[in-house]
C-alpha cells in the first residue's frame, strides 16, 4: 500500500514538472522596455559566459553617463518631458523615447525591421491593436521588441518563458 501511494505521488509529481517544462512563452505589452544596465549584464553572459567584471562594470557605467550627458546637452527640450527621469536617472526607454534615446541607452538592436508579417509574428496576439501605429521594430535580447512610428516608440512588447523573470 506505501508502495502504491509512493508512485502515485511520484507520477504526480512528474506530471507537474512536465506541465512546467511544456509551458509556452507568453508576449506580453509593457510600458517601460529594457534598462540599460539589464541589457549589459545580458550580454555579458551571452559574450562571455560570466558576469561583468567591477573594472567592465566601471568603464561601460562611465561610457553611459557620457553618453546620456552628451545626448541632454544635444536635446535640452527632453528635460521638460515626462521621460526625463526614466532616461536620465532609471536609464530606461519607455514609450515615447525616440531612436537616438533608445540608441543613447542600449545600442543598436541586434535586428531591425519593417515587415508586417514579422511584426505580427513577434506581437502575437497584441498585433491587431499595434498594427495602425507601429512601422518599425527593434529587436534586444532577451525577447524585447520596440515597436516605432515615424517618431518614437509607441509599444513595446516582451516575451516571457518558463525561465524568465515576470515585471
């Protein structure tokens, strides 16, 4: 009988670890993108299979204020909008950011297109509603995509699988 109730638990137990491995990933709408910072540690691990040294971690941090410092000075007018601080302090695109925001704080993307067929396969269920505004999308690991108009981002969607973090 304890035998019996042990594979029985057993079987249930695999039985959840198997719906939790067959989880599909989800694309979900988002506000706010990818910070910068979140993106260097990406691909740090993804370049180098570690994390960013503290000296790594000092030069880029340097390299980005000169950036960021760089493009307020070229673009005054941002510092009476409401992404100021998002840009400036939390170095986060949102939407509204431009393309030399984006630029500013993440690099260039790692693809870049205008299809409207890939544009709905990324969005996925999202696509219908983004489909009148966005024109362009800029991919980022690890799942990001901004989606552009003539101007600025006007969505941003996110993929989110078994191992990825939940915002």
């Amino acid at each position: 009988m304890a035998i019996a109730i042990r594979m029985a638990v057993g079987m249930l137990a695999l039985s959840a670890l198997g719906c939790l491995l067959a989880m599909p990933q989800v694309v979900e709408r988002v506000p706010q993108g990818p910070k910068a910072q979140e993106l260097f540690y990406y691909r740090s691990y993804l370049y180098n299979n570690r994390e960013p040294s503290f000296d790594e971690r000092r030069k880029w941090e340097d390299l980005l204020e000169d950036r960021v410092v760089k493009y307020l000075r070229e673009h005054s007018e941002l510092e009476r909008d409401t992404r100021y601080s998002d840009f400036r302090f939390w170095r986060q695109v949102v939407i509204g950011s431009t393309r030399g925001e984006v630029r500013t704080l993440l690099d260039e993307p790692d693809e870049q297109t205008i299809d409207p067929a890939l544009m709905a396969s990324m969005a996925q269920q999202h696509w219908t509603s983004m489909q009148p505004k966005a024109k362009e999308a800029w991919v980022y690991p690890p799942g990001w995509v901004l989606y552009f108009d003539d101007n600025a981002i006007v969505d941003i969607t996110r993929k989110v699988g078994k191992y990825d973090p939940v915002y």
